[in-house]
C-alpha cells in the first residue's frame, strides 16, 4: 500500500508539473516614508501624524520568463504599505515607469496595498485638511510616492538574473471574522460579543498561509511573497506612521534568513476580517503577558512560525523552470443597486454633514449614496470597471482584485481553482470598497451597507467566474 501511494504521489506531482523556460527574478526595497507629518488614511476623522513608528515602505518583485533570447511572459509585482491602491495611482505610477523600461508592458505592474491604517492619505479632499502648517498634503504625498516606486520598479528590473522558485503552504491564525451577528439577525462589525442577544461570528477564516520564494542560481533566498488572508490593522488608530505587523514580520525574516531578503506583504480576501480576537480577549491579553509580546509581535510571531513551516517543505521542491503567464482583463461587474430608501436616508445624512467641515469624511461615504442613486435612475451608472490580473507560477495561480473582498468569495476561488496552491491578492490596481458576501448585506452593518460597496453580491458571484476563468485559461495547455 506505501509503494502505491508513492507511486501515486509520484505521478500527481509529475502531472502537475509543466515544463518552463528559464526564470530571470529581480527584486528592490524602498522607503515611501514622508519627511513631514501627513495626514494619516483608514479613519472617519482627519489625523495628522506627529512620528514614523516603522517605516512604511514598497517592494517590487520583477518576473521574466524567456527561452533563450526571447521572452516569454512578463511581470512586476509591488506590495506597498498604503490603505488602498486610490484610482489614479496605478496610471501614474505606470506612467513615470514606462520611460524607464521600455522593454516593459508597464500593464503588467501590479501594485497591491497591505491596508496599513497608518498610512498617509493619497486622496485629496478626503479630509478637511489644515489651511497652513508644515505638513505634506496628499497630492504631495503621491508625487514622492510615485518617484520612490517608480525608481524601486526600474532597480528590480534592472536586477533581474536567472533564479529559482518554489512555494508552500502554512498555517497562521491571524485571520478573525469581525462581524458579529445578533439575535435580530442585524450584524455589526467589531460587535459586542459579551452581550446575551449575541448569536454568533457571521463567517468563515482562512487561516492559510500562501507563501513564494525565490532563489538565486546558487540557491541563496532572495525574496518571499506571503499571502494572508487579512488586513493589517493591529496597529490601526493612534497618530503614528506605521506599517502594522508586517514591519515585525519583515524584521524577523530578515534576522533569521538575510538582511536583504525581500517581503512582499499580499492581503487576501479577507473585507470581514480582523487580526483582533472577537472574543477570548482576556485569555489572549494573559498569552501575550506570560510570551512579553505586544499584540502586533504574537501576530508576526504566527505569520512567521507558518512561514517557516511553508519553507522547511518548499525548498525541497525548488524549480528552475516553473512555467511563468501573466494575463490581464477589464472586467465589468454590475453595480450594487440603491434603493429608494437607502437614497432617501444617505440624502438626509449627507445633509446633516455637509456644512461641517470636520465631518467631510462622513458627507462623502452619505453623498457618494445619493450621486449613485441619480446616475442610477438616469440609467448613467453604467458598469463598475476593474483590472484583473491571472498569473500562473508553476502550479501556483495568483488572481487580483480592488476590493476588500469578503473571505466567501476568496474561497470559492481557491476551491475551485485548477491550480496545486492559488493566491487571491485583494486591494489591488484600484480601490472597490469592501465587496460584501449575500450573508453580510442581509445583516446590514459597516462593511456591508450601501454606503460601503459599490459592488454588490451579485457582483461578487461575477468576480469569482471570471477570475476562474482567466486562471483555468492558465491551464488548459
């Protein structure tokens, strides 16, 4: 029976395995930490920050496959520790790019943010921001923002030389569904738990830990890609600069295995997740006392224990010759439709802000409602239009996409993914808003009203189709 399964073993990863052309890899680090106070994004209020807790920053990872002289296939993948990739940010940056690579489709940059909630604000009019003062307002936040990239983008490719890759699997309890539902059936997000009408967590967590690494020719790491099913949010709040767990995290990895390895921090589907207990905070709290850990060192301490568990496996498998495509679409989703009464309520508090200069924040998440509402019965809305990147890395496929997608619809493509191992990268090439599951809007709540998506259920289920069918694309050869 153990000959068996070997040889069974043996055959599935051999008919698994497609013959490539050669892998040139390359990569670059770079601080897109402001020298000024800025305006820090993720909350309702305006908060200007007064310190750099950790540096925020944004990692390129250049990908080239060729056979011989020719190429094959092409892509930059760039993690950045922003809030959301705003629109307009990818244009630009693809922009200041393209004179510099000219060798480059610079359609295949693909910028995804961490969702660092202490990051500056990329939006002007956002907040209602100061008339004077020493700080950098947003617009010239994007502008360094862009020339620090861009450069980092330009050096990875510049570096690029023929390497390896491998990629595993881990576990990390990091991902937490922070809904909570109630006996009414409402839910809120971070909810009350410790209350008698408290029923239970509305959710499902993924607690894979999706990880790449890559080589050098002569075996030495030189950079990982982890996929977490999560936003970093640990360390929101406060008035600090900060880059949440994966700073730990990047340290820690660092330590142990190279100062110049390269991470890339890519969230997944993960709009109704926190890493934040829901419940079971006082056992938690003692945890951490008796390990002396902060809250943002037990989360690194797990996103690195499940990295290492991914490691100790993948690097037995390391291929030279993994087989690298890379497609990009525009796809339509349909819109979230706006009732009438969700109209007529967002209409009313939009009012309630609109003369309140601290509250812009508030009348735009009302006003945005209303505006939709119009444009929707003067049949203008049209269809929501996003960028969605397939890319297959050996047996790995890597799907993208705007939003912060609820964790439902990041399972569903990974259980129906051809792909050994799949990645789905949220906040990526545009900034959708959350994309709540059918569950979720039923619930109501932050994250699942109208006010916060644009893109619907509905939406969501066409999402998912087409992200399967530019990955099972990948693999019909």
């Amino acid at each position: 029976m153990r000959v068996a399964a070997a040889c069974f073993l043996a055959a599935a990863l051999t008919a698994t395995a497609v013959p490539g052309a050669e892998l040139w890899i390359g990569g670059a680090t770079t601080s897109i930490t402001p020298d000024k106070p800025v305006p820090l994004d993720g909350h309702r209020g305006l908060r200007m920050s007064n310190k750099v807790e950790s540096p925020v920053t944004a990692t390129a990872l250049a990908l080239e496959s060729r056979e011989g002289e020719k190429v094959l296939d092409q892509a930059i993948l760039v993690s950045c520790d922003l809030v959301a990739i705003r629109d307009g940010i990818t244009e630009k940056l693809r922009e200041k790019v393209k004179p510099r690579l000219p060798d480059f489709d610079v359609n295949k940059l693909v910028f995804s943010a961490t969702h660092t909630h202490n990051a500056p604000v990329t939006l002007e009019g956002r907040y209602t921001l100061p008339e004077s003062g020493d700080f950098m307002r947003p617009s010239e936040f994007v502008e360094f923002f862009a020339e620090q990239v861009a450069g980092a983008v330009a050096e990875s490719w510049q570096k690029r030389r023929v390497g390896k890759v491998g990629w595993g699997q881990g576990q990390a309890v990091v991902a937490q569904n922070r809904r909570a539902v109630y006996a009414d059936g409402s839910a809120a997000m971070y909810g009350a738990t410790n209350t008698e009408k408290f029923r239970a967590i509305e959710g499902y967590e993924d607690h894979n830990l999706e990880v790449l690494f890559f080589w050098d020719e002569k075996d030495r790491l030189i950079a990982t890609a982890i996929n977490v099913a999560c936003p970093s949010q640990e360390a929101e709040g406060g008035l600090a600069i900060h880059a949440d767990f994966w700073h730990p995290v990047r340290e820690t990895l660092r330590e142990r295995y190279g100062k110049d390895l390269l991470v890339l921090g890519w969230p997944g589907a993960g709009g109704d997740q926190t890493s934040r207990p829901m419940y079971g905070k006082a056992a938690d709290a003692r945890m951490r006392k008796l390990r002396g850990l902060t809250r943002l060192e037990e989360v690194a301490r797990r996103i690195v224990n499940g990295w290492e568990e991914a490691y100790e496996a993948a690097r037995k498998d390391i291929r030279g010759d993994a087989v690298l495509e890379h497609r990009v679409q525009q796809i339509a989703l349909p819109h979230r439709k706006v009732t009438e009464a969700e109209a007529a309520e967002a209409r009313t508090q939009a009012a309630k802000f609109a003369d309140v200069p601290a509250q812009r924040w508030n009348f735009r998440w009302h006003q945005g409602v209303v505006d939709r509402y119009e444009a929707q019965q003067a049949g203008t809305e049209g269809d929501y239009n996003m960028e969605l990147h397939a890319l297959r890395l050996g047996d790995v496929a890597i799907a993208t996409n705007p939003f912060e997608l609820y964790t439902d619809y990041g399972v569903q493509i990974k259980a129906r993914s051809p792909a050994v191992q799949t990645f789905v990268i949220q906040l990526t090439c545009g900034s959708g808003g959350y994309l709540a599951s059918e569950r979720a809007v039923r619930g109501g709540g932050y994250g699942a009203v109208i006010q916060s998506s644009r893109v619907g259920p509905e939406g969501g289920q066409v999402l998912v189709n087409r992200s399967l069918e530019a990955i099972g694309e990948l693999w019909k050869k």
